[in-house]
C-alpha cells in the first residue's frame, strides 16, 4: 500500500555532497571532513527524524576510511535505520559527458561496489558531477541500474519546464532508458547560506502555495552551508540548522527519492538541453576555451584506446584503467585545472596507464601521426623507452614531454594569458635592440612569434628525425623573408633539436632569435628544484639560481628535487659549444606557479642567403 505525502507540507529532499579531486594535498581532505562532511553528518545522526541523502566521492570517501574509519560507522547506522541514502555515481567524480561510455559504466560500478561492500547496500540514485547533462546520459545511468538523479531548476526551465512542474520530479529518456530527475533549487541552497531554515521555508511555502495550488509542493537542496555568524563553530551551525527542521513539521517533510518515487502518480516526460549546473559553463566548450584542460582530455582518451588494444592481461588492463579513471575528474575540465598539483596528478596516472598498457612490449623508437588534440591536423608523437615527445605543426613545438621513468609531464605547464598552452622551442624573431626585460613583461612590438604560425612537415624519418619548416612568406610583416627549418631526434634520454634560419632576403637582417623553452616542475623554491650554469670551458658555476635571473652559460643544468631527476639543456653552435645570454621566469596562473620559460637569446646579423645553425640538446637523467 502506497504511502500518501502530505501535499499541506513541502516534501523538502535534503543532501549532503562533498569531493576533493585526486591529487589534492592531504590538508584539503582534512579540512573538508573536519568542516562540511563530519559536521552535517554527526548532527543528522542526532535527528533520526529527519532525512537526508549523502555523496561523498569515492576518492574522499577511500581516504576517510583510512583515517576516520569511525565516520563510516554513523553512515552505516544511518541506512539501516532508514533515515539515509547514499547516493552513488562515478567513483573519482568524473565530467561524465566527457568520458568514454565504458568509463562511465564502469566508474559508477567500482562506485556501486564499494558502497553495497561498506555500507551493505547498493545505491539506486547519483550525483552528476557540477550536473553536467547530455541526453546520452540517460542510458549509461540507467545501464547502471541508477534509478534518479539530479539536476538543478534552471536546467528544468531551460528544457521547457515551467510553473508547478518545476517543483517535482520529471523522467527523461535515452535508446528507451529511463530515468528519474529530481530539481535542485540553488536559489534556495543560496537562501540557506544567508537566513535561517525557518525563515527561508515559510517564505517558500507561501510562494509555492500559489504556484502548485493543490499539486505536491518537493524542494530539492544541498547546501554547502548554512547561516552562521563569522565566529560560530560549523557544528553550532549545522546544529541549529537541523533544530529548526524538526520544528518545521508543519511546514516541511524531509523524505527520501526512493519514497516520492515509489508513490509517484504519472510524472511529466522531459529531455534537457546539453547543460549545466554552472551558468554558461559547457565541459565541451571549455576544452575549446582552456588548452591545457583539452591536453589532458586528449591524453586520456589516446590513453583510453592503448587499454582497449590491451589483450590477454585482464588485471594488468583492469589496472590500467583505474589509472585512466583518476584523471577524469571534474575538477580538471570545470575550472580548477589551473592547480598545478591535480594536473601532475592526472597526468601521472595517464602515464602509468600508458605504461601498464605496453609493459610486455618491447619499447622500440617511432613516430607516430594522429590527430591528437582534435583540431584536425595530424601531430606527431616521437616515443621511446624513456620518453614521449609531442610535437604538433603550429610553431613546430613540443607541447607534451613525459619521462617516463618518473610518469612525469615537463610540458604540465598551465596555459599563458590568453588561456594558450605553454610549449617548449616556441620560436620568436625580435627586433635587434630588444631586451629580455621587454619579453618577460609582454611581447614586444615588432616582432615575428613564429609559434603562431603552422611549419610545413618536411621529412619524418623512422630512423630518428621528425623536420618542419617555417617558410619565407610575401606578407608584410616583420623578418618575412627568415626561412626556419628545424629537426628533432630522440634517442633513450636525449632530445634534440637543430635549427637552421636562413635569410632568403636582399637584406641584411639583424634580431634576436629567442626558441622558448617551458619546462614544469613542483614547485618553483630550492626544495623542488634548482638551476646551475656551466660555462663554456666546463667550469661549474655552481650557484643556485633563484628564479627570474640572468645566465650566460653553455650549458643550463636543472636539478628536479622532487623527482631526482637531472636535465642538462645544452647549446651547440656550428659544431661547437657556445655561451649563450638568457634567463629564468616562473610562469604563474594568479599565485600558483606553473611552470618555468628558459629564454635563451641569440642575436643574429644573417647577409642575404647566409644560414645560421644552432643545436640544442635535453639530456635526462637519474
């Protein structure tokens, strides 16, 4: 026998959701717990009257068990009690529309087990990380035997909803698959953080009363916090907030999905617009906007077909893509992929994935063109037992270089002002009195950033080679008639590059030919990493070079603390060493650091068909 909801009453859902991406400092997970889950939890657990639903990741609720096994405790108490559901979805919080739909069912599946394992039952809704929709959801969810999920009001207005309609649940289909779609209220959850429950839920019921009429009223929240003084104590907070619920009766019901699902009549049939929780925002879109984000997008998913081709190794391929999985995390494609720490983290479990998925394999050098970062041309991987070096046409730059000793990017090096990712040989021809003051703060006027322009492929050779060339061309701009072909070679732990900058003009050119050089690291102090010049001659001027300094050296050597890795980046002109002017600049996204530009300045003098030729060379080691 069905049971009836009191439609006098706000049928008020109310849940709890946390995250902290992977690769976040211990600290972070610390501070979440102590400050929004244990809070809510504990003080729910004192009001068995009241209902609530719970998400928490799996990579918060994994690290919790390790350190406040006891929480687990309160939980499980509370889903046997029935006061609780616990809400499943993808295991480390992935931007699901973006993700293979293998990786979608198999995420909310690891997630699934490991709640049914710890807190002995299975879930039948989820949480949709930042409510990210595309309509194709609907299936992956409902092959996951998830029953409901959510989705904010503003994405119910925006698929036509409107009036009474957007106060209860709606259900959606995709390839005849159901599911169960209930309205979170931020207007409300906005309320909550300003004025007391009580308040806020009279206001509510009187404006709802007109707009539902006799139907049943549901409001859907889940406040990240509450209204509170500056100095209260979040469990004083949550404490009094709970308090007021349970003297609320008469206004509000607190009830679980399940419950309004089971009494459901007929429910309205919707299909929602490719959408999201965030105004404005769309995962897709942002990879467009945000290179560094559609980087790591691009490595997941050419990581995600070396597993598929993965045979006859179930665990080790298993394995492999719980690596993959830890790099779809929301965090990295919604606005948080300027935190250089989540990045490194992403990209180390690609890398680990990458190396899983060809452990067997004996490692052989070769070039590779794919499409990498889906913009239609063809870049180039030149891989071998040690390293990956990507390179792609436009500006002939290196724009990934992983170690694969140490599952380590170099080229994790955030995006530059104008959201363009940081690469490394990024070539620029500038006028001769410039000065690298002038490049540190902006580029200068006058100057020809060849980065921005696409080099021709010249020659790919298996043997070891992979050539651009960046023609003459008759547009006026500055130093058109400088022709650049440039060559690199990997082999083991050494990548190379050779230029040759010709003069095809009438004229004698004079600038400063500077090919940028990004390289990422943890952190910018001494602890992390340090830099040495060596001159010429070989004698070491071993003195640690803060950043933002001046070298002149012919050799730049890069101690990697953190990694216990060594990088000697050396310069070789027409068959010698040469000592070459530069210098060191952090690169930072607001006050996080992101990476380190080697700009080492060659001032040239070519005669018209005069050729200069320069090589450099990164040597790895540990």
């Amino acid at each position: 026998m069905k049971e009836e909801i009191n439609t006098n009453r706000i049928s008020l859902i109310l849940g709890s959701h946390a995250h902290v991406p992977s690769g976040a400092p211990e600290s972070e997970f610390e501070y979440v717990y102590q400050n929004k889950m244990r809070p809510f939890v504990s003080n729910l657990y004192k009001y068995s009257n009241i209902h609530a639903v719970l998400h928490y990741s799996g990579v918060l609720l994994y690290w919790i068990e390790r350190t406040h096994p006891e929480f687990f405790m309160l939980i499980e108490d509370m889903v046997n009690r029935k006061q609780t559901e616990i809400l499943g979805g993808g295991f480390y919080e992935p931007m699901l529309p973006l993700i293979p739909l293998q990786d979608r069912i198999g995420q909310i599946e690891l997630m699934t087990t490991y709640l049914r394992k710890h807190f002995g039952k299975r879930p039948v809704g989820c949480w949709i990380p930042c409510m990210a929709w595309e309509q194709n959801l609907a299936n992956a969810l409902s092959a996951s035997d998830m029953n409901y999920t959510f989705l904010s009001q503003e994405q119910f207005k925006q698929s036509g909803i409107k009036g009474a309609s957007l106060f209860s649940p709606c259900i959606t289909e995709d390839q005849g698959k159901l599911i169960t779609v209930f309205p979170v209220s931020l207007s409300v959850e906005k309320e909550l953080s300003e004025k007391s429950f009580s308040q806020t839920f009279i206001e509510l019921s009187k404006k709802t009363r007109e707009i539902c009429k006799q139907s049943e009223r549901m409001v859907c929240v889940f406040p990240d916090k509450v209204s509170s003084s500056a100095e209260e104590a979040p469990d004083t907070a949550w404490n009094r907030f709970f308090e007021e619920i349970s003297l609320s009766e008469d206004i509000v019901e607190t009830v679980l999905p399940s419950k309004i699902i089971k009494n459901h009549k007929i429910y309205r049939k919707a299909s929602f617009q490719n959408s999201s929780a965030v105004n404005d925002f769309s995962p897709r879109r942002f990879l467009i906007e945000h290179e560094e984000a559609n980087g790591i997008y691009s490595k997941m998913i050419f990581t995600n077909v070396l597993i598929n081709h993965l045979k006859g190794d179930k665990s080790r391929k298993v394995n492999a893509r719980e690596e993959l999985w830890k790099a779809q995390d929301s965090s990295l494609y919604s606005g948080f992929q300027y935190r250089n720490e989540l990045r490194k983290a992403a990209y180390s479990s690609l890398i680990r994935a990458e190396k899983m998925s060809k452990e067997k394999e004996k490692i052989v050098f070769s070039i590779i063109q794919h499409d990498f970062d889906f913009d239609g041309i063809n870049e180039y991987l030149l891989q071998d037992s040690q390293i990956n070096c990507y390179i792609r046409q436009k500006g002939a730059v290196v724009f990934e270089l992983d170690y694969l000793p140490k599952e380590w990017n170099y080229l994790d090096c955030g995006t530059d002002e104008a959201r363009l990712r940081r690469t490394a040989f990024a070539d620029m021809l500038l006028p001769q009195n410039t000065n690298l003051e002038d490049i540190i703060k902006e580029k200068p006027k006058g100057a020809r950033l060849c980065y921005n322009e696409y080099y021709e492929s010249s020659a790919q050779n298996r043997k070891g080679k992979s050539c651009f060339k960046l023609n003459a061309i008759a547009e006026d701009i500055p130093f058109n008639m400088i022709e650049i072909d440039k060559c690199y070679m990997l082999k083991k732990d050494v990548l190379s590059v050779s230029y040759m900058i010709k003069n095809t003009g009438k004229e004698t050119q004079n600038f400063v030919f500077i090919p940028e050089i990004n390289l990422s690291f943890a952190g910018v102090t001494d602890e992390l990493v340090r830099f040495y010049a060596i001159e010429a001659s070989g004698t070491a001027g071993l003195q640690d070079t803060p950043v933002d300094i001046h070298f002149n050296a012919s050799n730049l050597k890069i101690h990697d603390v953190k990694n216990e890795v060594q990088l000697l980046l050396a310069f070789t002109g027409q068959g010698s060493s040469l000592s070459v002017n530069g210098c060191l600049v952090p690169a930072y996204s607001g006050n996080v650091y992101q990476g380190t530009r080697i700009l080492p300045a060659f001032a040239l003098s070519l005669n018209p068909d005069e050729t200069w030729k320069n090589d450099f060379s990164l040597k790895f080691s540990h």
